[in-house]
C-alpha cells in the first residue's frame, strides 16, 4: 500500500526504477527485508544470549504479553486492507485476505486453546537462563 501512497494521504514516497511482478514491486525488495530480518534476529538472540544474575530494571510481567506482536501485525493489516478498499484496490486487500487467513486463524485457535507446546526440561532451562523470569513463582 506504501506504493500507492500517492492515492492516499501518504504521498509518493519512493518509486523503483523498473517494475516487479508483486504489484510493481521488485523481487529484491523482499530479499532485503528477509536479508534485514535475519541480521536483526540474530541481534537480538545474541542480545538475549547475555546471562544476568538479577532482574534488569524494567522487567515484569505483562499478561498476555504474547499476543501483542500478533495484535500489532493485525492491526497493520486491517489498515492496509481498510486503505486499499478506500482507493479502490480490491485486489490488493483480496490479497492480503488470502495471504493471512491461514496464519491468523492458526495464531487464534492456539490463543484461544492455551495449548502447552513446552516441556518441562526446556521450562527448566529457561528458569536457568532467566532467574528473575514471573514463571519462578510458579517452582515447587
């Protein structure tokens, strides 16, 4: 939709000099953010990697803590669909429906099932990694 944004109140932007098949937008964009993806998650893992004998400042427990990146991602994409509805790019937001059907119906059914994909030996080590963790309240 950012594209398109010279149709709605984002402007034009930015532009590529020679058109994609995914609705004018080049295969090598997306290999840059997976290319962006994969430094930032190996960033982060190696942030988290970092072993600390006491909370650091800041950290609690927020409930359903899980659920705000999906809530976030939702949230993007029902603007994009409710923009490419407004500008009259069914297909765009038909697109994007079909796209994400699957991994949000998968996301709810596993938020709404609570299902318990850890065992114990992995709970174990991250009680081990994370000592200040809200999960050691729950230690026998």
């Amino acid at each position: 939709m950012a594209l398109q944004g010279n149709r709605w109140f984002l402007g034009q932007i930015y532009g590529y000099h020679e058109l994609g098949l995914d609705f004018g937008v080049p295969i090598s964009n997306y290999v840059g953010w997976l290319l962006t993806s994969f430094v930032l998650v190996a960033a982060f893992q190696q942030i988290d990697r970092r072993v600390e004998e006491k909370a650091p400042y800041g950290i609690f427990a927020i409930p359903f803590r899980s659920l705000l990146g999906p809530i976030l991602y939702i949230s993007v994409l029902i603007f994009n669909w409710v923009i490419s509805h407004s500008i009259g790019e069914n297909l765009i937001a038909l697109t994007g429906i079909f796209i994400f059907t699957l991994p949000i119906l998968i996301v709810t059914i596993l938020a709404v099932s609570r299902v318990n994909r850890y065992h114990e030996e992995e709970l174990q080590e991250h009680l081990k990694d994370y000592p200040w963790s809200p999960l050691n309240k729950f230690k026998e």
